[in-house]
C-alpha cells in the first residue's frame, strides 16, 4: 500500500491534524473514507473522536482511503461500516438492502423497556438522520502509523484531540456475545409465568438488551439511598440467574483495560458506548458503574468471609462482576482542580494493555497533576515528552528520573519489582517496568490501588502521597540526584541507613489464583506453608533471646558504652510475648483491614491470634486441650479478618529476620546476605542486594517493612551519633 500517496507531511507537527470524513454507502459497498488536513486544532470544525481497541484480526477487504486501498483491522472495519451514512433515506431503498426502522410496538423498542432514558437502538431515529455526514478523528488512519516522528507528536497533543472533540464515540464491536453465549441464550429457562403469557425473554433479542437492563437498574438504583445489603439488589434478577453471565462478559471487553483508553475518556466532553445498533450514555453508564461498585465494597472481604465461614446466605453475583479497571475509568476526571498524580497513573496503569511497552508511560503523560504544574509555568523543570525512537529502558528510565528529580523523593521506587531476568533489557534495577503488573500490593502507597490521589503538589518537600503511616526516614532529605547525571549513567546515587544483613527467611507466599484474596474459609497450603515456615524462624528467634537473657543474667555487669555502628541497633522485641506481637504486626505490615494502623488497637491482635492457633495448634498456643475448647467458645477474635489482610500484604513476598533480630516481609527474591535500608528521601525501607565483587554498588529488590525501624527509630539511633555519616548507596 502506498502510504505517500495518502499521507503528505501536516503543516504544523503538533497543531495541525486530519480528519476523516466516511462516503455514504449501503451495508455491502465497500468502504471509501477521506482525509481533510486541519492547518490548527483550534480551527477545526466539530467532530466525533473514536475510540476503540485496534485488534489483531484484519478485516478480509481492505478500506479506500483517498481511493488508495489500505487494510485496516477488522474492528476498525465494523466500526467504520456502522457508522457510515446511508445514499438514501428512502424506505424502500432502505428495505432492499435488508434495513428497516424499529415500531414503536417492536417488542425490543426502547420507550418500552427501562433503558429508555439512557440508551437507544439507532434504528428507533428516522432514516433521514442516518444519511447526515460527520467528521471523525481515528488514530490508525488519522495519523501516519509509519512515520515515528509525526507519530511521537501526534501522540503529544493527544489529550487535546479528545478535549476538542464534539463527542467521544466508544466502539466495542458488533456484537458482546459468541457463538457459544448463543447457544447458552438459548438453553435459558424461562418463568412458568413467562411460558404461560408467551413472553419472550430479553436474552432472545440478544446480549446488549440483557446489558442495558442491567446498567439502567442500576442507575436508577443509585438514585435512591439504600440502607440495608437486600436493598443494594432491588430489580436484579437472582443469583444463579444466566443473566449474570452476560453482564459479566461485557465488563471484560477488552476496551476497559487498555492504557490509551484512560486518556480518551477523561478528556471527552461528552461520550457514549455502541455495540453494534445500540448506544448507551457514558454518564448513565458510569452512575451505574459507580453504584454496582460501592455496593460490592460496602461490605469488607473480612464480611463476606464471616458469610462463607458461617454458612450464610452470601450473594456472589455482584462480587464476581470485574469492576475495579471499569471504576477506575468512570471514576477519574479531567477538571483542572483535581489531576491524579503521574505516578498513580503509571501504577494503575500496570494493570492495563498496551500493544508497545512505552505507551504505558505516552498515554498518562498529560493525565497527570505534574503536567499541569509543568504547563501552567509553576516550576521550569522540563517535562517528558512522546518519543518512540527513544528504548524501552530509556522511556522508563527517564520517567522515573523526571519523578524523582521533579519531585524530591523516592517514593517512586516503591513500584520496584526487581527480578533476575529482566523482561525489558537494560533496565536499571531501581526503574519499575511500567509495562509489567507489580504483583504484590503496594506497601506504602496502597490508596493507588482502586483510585488516583489528589495533590495540589504545592508542599516545597514534594510527597507524592499524604498519610502513608509510616515515616521510617524522619523526613531526612534525598541525596541531590541532577536530571542530567542520571540520565546519562543511570546510577542512581542515594543516601540511607542500612540494618544488618538478612540472615534467615521464610518460603515465599505464592497465591494459587489471579487474586490477591480468595474469599475462603481455610487457609490454603501455600499460606499454611508460608506462616509454618515463617514461625519456624520466630521460634528460632524466641530461642536465642531467651539464650542471650540466661547468658546476661550469669555475666558480670558491664560499664555501658556507646555502640559503634548504627548497625548494631538491635530489635526491641525480645520475650516471646514481645515476639509474637511483632510478627502479627509484621505479618500485616502494621494495617488492619481498613488500611489504618494496627497497633492503635487490640482488635487485630485479637483477630491473629485467633487466626494462627487454628492454624499452628499447639505449637503457638501452648495451650492444653480443655483450655483451647474453653478458648474456642469465649475468643474475642475474629480469625478471618486477619486472614484477609494478611493475604494481601504477604502475597509475593517472604518474611525474613536480619542478624539484628530485627524481622520483616521483604520481595519474594529475598535471600540471606540482602540488607534492609532505609533510603532517604522515602517513607518505607527498601531491600537492598550488594553486587559480588563490588560492594560498593547495589540491586535495589523492592520496598519492605521492617518491624521497628517503620517510625523512624534507625533514623533517631543514627542522629544520636552527630559524627556518623550516612550510608552511601549507589543503585544500577
């Protein structure tokens, strides 16, 4: 295909654009499309921004675009089929190239469903309002795929395209359904009451219908204030309905979990779903979305985990629905006051698709709060820009230089996941691969996890999070890392506190399915193994405390004296009482099942207690038989909260003891000889591999938490001795 033949070189890089205009045709003809260029954005005449997922498929006949032919995907192609105009609006026309309108007596006619407000068939409107062109700005053919640079700087006025556009149209596809969902419609019971009346069921009209009735349930369900758990499924069809199958296959189209995505929606002025002939309001849609999602968090995982344990009714129909990708998009805004920052995108983007592993970072650049500040003047640093000649490695390395530069901190290496074969080669041991899920949750930055943070970013100390609950390096200012220096060595120069080496650790938590919490009413065998293993090293430990004390309590005082080393700061916990707290605590990283503090209040203490006597017996309750049956009946405890919250912190981690005494949960390629430190200019401390051969220069694993140092307490022995200097670390 000949590309200089369709595309010609825009007037302007980053102002001007294309636009592309669809010549009316009949379901048959083939496709013919035209490219209009736009000397400036803010020149050009309205039109309809498309966005969609491209596919692999190609569709079997190729489009004509300016009359030269060009393959496009085959979602594109239905995409561009159904929204083209038609020659004519005669009905008889019309009806010899097999289309029609839909009566208002149609039994699948909107006005006599509930959707009728929030969505309709294009078919219900008159045949002269499908012959009317518009406009439409499409990336694969808007912009010249084979040209890099215009390419980069197309992609850096994205934002702009979506913000000017008369509305944001969403396609995802045809049809929701297979032939396989066909066959299941057809195999759906129907109501005796149905059967007797001779009504047919939503499902025999197809899959959006099921769809829409459910979304539209749901929105007018938001209207009203519900107080009660049977409340929340007024209008919902039962739990073992087949219905739930359908809706549940919508959420996992594919356009709700691709990064691009993001942006298209955030941006738009107005937008709307199509599958096929149908149309669905975006704002309804994310009303809906919003209700079904509160719904299914009004009630904790540690609730519906005393449901299954208690053999409660419990309906698993709305937890089930993957929500948590389709919120997130409804949830995030693009009003000036209120911007997610650029590392909450980047995270939240992980768990999104992206055909080229630099998109991950191209497509939140001007998401973000940090763009703003950077556009509105309020500081010089440079921003980063679109540029697909750079690497892989050298686009992540340079976003994550941009976010510890611009904002003082290293907050962002908490998104570390080191692993030995890199999938991105070249890629410095403390840059994330944005492009990969982190698969154990984020210790310090949890809030990310379901919504973007807010920030003002006006603090002259930049933290790119708020109330993290820990403060493990006092707020002791990083090491001055100069943009420049890291972007030409890709060392990363860094000052801290190191704790003694790691010198036992425990069998990694290596969760069986996709989950991080698996709604259960036992634990599985590798969290049976890991705490096993894990209280295997506690009782090592409580042995060689209570050795040391015997050892102390035979020896002749001694005059006390300075320690030499802020290393040889030891741990507090000593007795085993004072040991088992810490490993509950340790165990939870110090949160409950709200996410606040654990050591604020006896419940979770309580909770494990409870938890690990069931599971240990009683080689952790020391308990006889007649006690453990009197303390079954009277335990304050409630063992599956801590279940639930200690399955989410110690997936895809180890738990460790350093040579200090000191114990924690570290990534899951821990080993012996590692050293948790506390780098400055962070909130939480970090795992730490010394290179063979030179010591000097180190792998940065990941973020830890360490029992005892989480307040600061390394930081404050350190200060003690005003003529110590800090660790310096160098990370490539």
């Amino acid at each position: 295909m000949d590309h200089d033949t369709i595309y010609q070189p825009l007037p302007h890089a980053q102002r001007s654009i294309r636009l592309l205009s669809i010549a009316a045709g009949w379901p048959v003809d083939p496709i013919h499309v035209g490219l209009v260029t736009i000397q400036d954005i803010d020149d050009a005449p309205p039109y309809v921004a498309l966005s969609y997922v491209w596919g692999l498929t190609h569709a079997a006949d190729p489009i004509f675009c300016n009359g030269v032919p060009k393959r496009v995907t085959k979602s594109l192609g239905d995409a561009l089929r159904a929204f083209r105009p038609l020659p004519s609006c005669e009905p008889e026309e019309a009806h010899r190239h097999g289309l029609g309108l839909l009566s208002a007596d149609d039994a699948c006619h909107s006005n006599r469903h509930i959707w009728r407000d929030i969505a309709h068939n294009k078919w219900e409107k008159s045949l002269e309002s499908h012959t009317s062109n518009s406009l439409f700005w499409i990336d694969a053919l808007c912009i010249n795929q084979n040209d890099v640079d215009e390419r980069s700087n197309q992609v850096k006025g994205m934002r702009e395209i979506y913000q000017n556009a008369r509305s944001v149209r969403i396609w995802l596809g045809s049809e929701i359904s297979s032939v396989a969902d066909e066959e299941a419609f057809q195999s759906m019971p129907s109501s005796w009451l149905d059967k007797f009346l001779g009504r047919a069921r939503l499902a025999d009209y197809g899959a959006m219908p099921v769809v829409l009735a459910f979304i539209a349930q749901a929105f007018y369900n938001s209207k009203e204030e519900s107080t009660s758990h049977d409340e929340s499924h007024i209008g919902f069809p039962p739990t073992h309905a087949p219905e739930w199958g359908v809706f549940r296959k919508f959420f996992q189209h594919p356009w709700f979990y691709r990064v691009w995505t993001v942006q298209e929606i955030a941006m738009a002025k107005h937008a709307s779903i199509v599958v096929g002939d149908w149309e669905l309001d975006w704002k309804a849609f994310a009303l809906a979305v919003g209700y079904l999602y509160d719904t299914y968090h009004r009630y904790s995982l540690v609730w519906k985990s005393r449901a299954i344990w208690n053999l409660r009714m419990f309906d698993s129909s709305l937890t089930s629905l993957p929500l948590d990708s389709v919120s997130y998009m409804c949830r995030i805004r693009s009003g000036e006051t209120e911007r997610p920052l650029l590392m909450g995108l980047l995270q939240l983007g992980r768990n999104r698709g992206a055909t080229q592993p630099v998109d991950y970072v191209f497509a939140v650049l001007n998401l973000s709060a940090d763009w703003k500040t950077v556009n509105d003047g309020t500081t010089q640093v440079p921003y980063i820009e679109p540029d697909y000649t750079k690497s892989i490695a050298r686009t992540f390395t340079d976003v994550t230089t941009w976010l510890v530069t611009f904002h003082r901190s290293l907050d962002v290496l908490s998104f570390v996941a080191f692993e030995r074969q890199s999938p991105i080669p070249d890629c410095p041991s403390w840059v994330p691969v944005w492009s990969q899920q982190k698969r154990s949750c984020a210790l310090a930055h949890g809030e990310y996890r379901w919504s973007p943070e807010y920030s003002t970013l006006q603090s002259p100390h930049r933290r790119l999070l708020r109330e993290t609950g820990y403060n493990a390096a006092m707020k002791e200012p990083m090491l001055p890392c100069p943009f420049e220096d890291l972007m030409n060595t890709k060392i990363l120069h860094a000052s801290g506190l190191k704790l003694s080496p790691v010198v036992a650790v425990s069998e990694p938590l290596v969760p069986v399915g996709d989950d991080d919490i698996t709604l259960r009413d036992e634990a599985t065998a590798e969290e049976r193994l890991f705490i096993e293993s894990t209280w295997d090293l506690c009782e090592q430990l409580i042995v060689q405390n209570c050795m040391k004390t015997q050892t102390n309590a035979t020896d002749q005082p001694e005059i006390e004296r300075p320690e030499a080393n802020v290393m040889d700061l030891t741990a507090s916990y000593r007795t085993r009482d004072q040991v088992i707290s810490a490993l509950i605590l340790t165990l939870c990283a110090n949160r409950d099942e709200d996410w606040a503090r654990a050591d604020r209040s006896s419940e979770t203490r309580h909770d494990a207690i409870a938890w690990l006597s069931k599971l240990l017996g009683t080689r952790f309750s020391r308990t006889t038989f007649g006690e453990r049956t009197r303390n079954y009946f009277r335990q304050k405890g409630d063992q599956h909260a801590f279940q639930a919250t200690m399955s989410l912190i110690c997936s895809w981690r180890r738990f460790f003891v350093t040579e200090s005494g000191h114990m924690g949960i570290g990534p899951v390629n821990t080993q012996n000889g590692d050293i948790a430190t506390v780098l400055f200019g962070s909130t939480i401390p970090f795992m730490v591999k010394p290179l063979e051969g030179n010591p000097n220069r180190h792998l940065l694993l990941g973020e830890c938490y360490v029992h005892g140092i989480m307040d600061g307490e390394l930081v404050e022995h350190w200060r003690s001795y005003t003529s110590t200097p800090p660790d310096l670390i160098d990370f490539e």
